[in-house]
C-alpha cells in the first residue's frame, strides 16, 4: 500500500470517528437521562396535589423529581411525606438543601437512582412530569399498583389508559386511580328474599372502564350502571326472578383480591330493602 493511501485512509477513519462523536455523546446523554430538567411551575404543582387529594396520611413519590419542588410542597403545604428519585445528582443535592430550608427533611428524602429501578409499591400518590415514551414503559407497572393508588401527571398521558379526571389551568394535568383487576368470571352470594340463587357474573375490563353479563337462576342477567374506582365498584341488575314483582338490584362492594364484599340495594324509597353480597372469583372455564 502506497504511503498515501495509508495517510489518506487514516484521515478518513479520523474524520468517522470525528463525525460520531456528537452522536455518541448525545445517545449517552440520551440513556442516562429519560427526560431534560424541566420545573412544573408552582400553580401546575398546586393543581397536581389536588388532583390527588392528598393529605398528611400519604406517601408521594415523584418520579424524576428534578430540584423536589413537587415534593417538598406536598410536604409544607399538605403535609405529605415521600421521597424523589433523579439521576442527577447535583439536583438531588439541591433539593435535599431545600427540603432542609424549608423544613421538611425529615418526611422527605431524595435518592439518585434511575425511575426505572425503583419500587414504587409504598406510594400512595405518584406525581410525573415525564416524556410520552417513558410513561408507556412506566405504564404497565403503574397499573400493577395497588387499587386506589392515585397517579398524577403534568402534560404527558400513560398511552391509551384513560385519565379519570383531566384539568387545564395553564397546562394540562391527569389524574389515574389504579383499578382493582376484575376481568373474569365471578361467583356472587347474595342475601336477598326469595329463592337463594347465586349469581354468575362475566366481568369484562379495559382499565378502570367495566361491564358484565351474568345468570341469575335461569335467566341472563345484564350489568348496568357498572363503576370502578380503585376497589370500589358498584353496579345494577335487575331481580326478575318474579316478573310480577321485579325490582332493580343496586350493588355497591369492595373488591380485595379474589373477594368483592358488600351490601346491595333492592328497590327504591320505602320498598327498600338492603342485603348483604360476597363475590369470589370462580376459575375459569
Ligand atoms: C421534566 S423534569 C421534572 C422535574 C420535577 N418532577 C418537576 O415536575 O418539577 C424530569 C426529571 O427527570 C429526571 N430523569 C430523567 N430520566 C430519569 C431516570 N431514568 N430516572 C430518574 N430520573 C430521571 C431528569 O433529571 C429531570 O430532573
């Protein structure tokens, strides 16, 4: 190989390398950092918390929590304790300086560690200002919490799960209440008069969103009015076992795990009557 071509195959390899660089640079500032530092501003924060309705009772959990504004307001002004994780380490100094000004180190703690490796599972309220694609991977944990968990974001929605409760005071902020896992069939015991039948239920779920179809005695018995918030369900059936004498079924319970335990509603006004209900849930055929 001639001496030039030698030089002029090392420019070359020099000018690639040169050229990837940046690229490198940026993928690896990309993959240490989800998201670029962006405060909430403190009326966006304000409406987060009451989104959530938190109170001295929770743990909030803001998951890249920047210089810890979220945190250490939920902190002062409602009485929260918590803690925020962020990859950068200088803000998590930060805020652990201002946690400490503003007196509320000892509910509050900073960590440096990436979200994604984080247990999350003592959160009461979980408090975000992420990037779309961060919230689709953060998704199908955060759905995994447990019921009630409320979660709150500015500007970013969690895929196609539907917010509960959506508000727009200078930005838009969402609000989820993790749903208790329904879908299946279920077997219900219900106190009511007449013949005891249970009753066979087909629950059909997409998030918070449920409906059903059931069996009750031989006829098939439709879901109404279905509602879910966290573990709390209610929903309506109509009792015509007796044509001459049917009524509608109002069912309010509590669902924990395997079990939904509640009272149910038979009738209106003073033909009320009010039952005792369990539901467990019958293996699949
Ligand atoms: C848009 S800022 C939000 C800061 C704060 N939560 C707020 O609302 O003011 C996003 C923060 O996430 C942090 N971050 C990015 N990727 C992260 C990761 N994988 N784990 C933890 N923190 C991360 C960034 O350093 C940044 O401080």
């Amino acid at each position: 190989m001639s001496k030039y071509l030698i030089i002029n195959r090392i420019i070359v390899a020099l000018g690639v390398c040169l050229a990837l660089l940046p690229a490198a640079g940026a993928q690896q500032q990309q993959q240490y950092f989800d998201v670029p530092f962006v405060p909430t501003p403190y009326v966006v924060i304000e409406e987060m918390l009451r989104l959530a309705k938190v109170t001295p009772q929770d743990y909030v959990m803001d998951l890249g929590s920047g210089d810890g504004r979220v945190l250490i307001t939920a902190a002062k002004r409602y009485g929260a304790s918590g803690m925020g994780v962020d990859l950068d380490g200088d803000l998590v100094a930060e805020s652990q300086a201002s946690a400490a000004d503003a007196g509320v180190s000892g509910r509050v703690s900073f960590q440096q560690q990436d979200l994604f490796k984080t247990d999350f599972s003592r959160a009461t309220v979980i408090t975000m200002y992420l990037l779309p694609g961060v919230m689709m991977r953060l998704q199908p944990r955060l759905l995994d919490l447990k019921p009630g968990t409320r979660l709150v974001s500015h500007d970013f929605r969690l895929g196609d799960w539907k917010p509960d409760v959506t508000t727009q005071i200078r930005k838009n902020t969402f609000l989820w209440i993790v749903p208790a896992k329904l879908a299946g069939p279920w077997k219900i015991n219900a106190d009511l008069p007449g013949e005891k039948q249970a009753i066979e239920l087909e629950m059909r779920q997409q998030y918070q969103e449920v409906d059903g179809y059931g069996k009750f005695g031989s006829r098939h018995a439709q879901i109404w009015e279905a509602r879910l918030t966290g573990d709390q369900l209610s929903f309506v059936m109509v009792d015509d076992r007796d044509r001459e004498n049917e009524a509608a079924l109002y069912f309010e319970g509590r669902v924990n795990g395997d079990v939904i335990e509640g009272r149910v509603r038979r009738g209106t006004g003073n033909a009320q009557t009010v039952h005792p209900w369990r539901a467990v849930r019958a293996t699949a055929k």
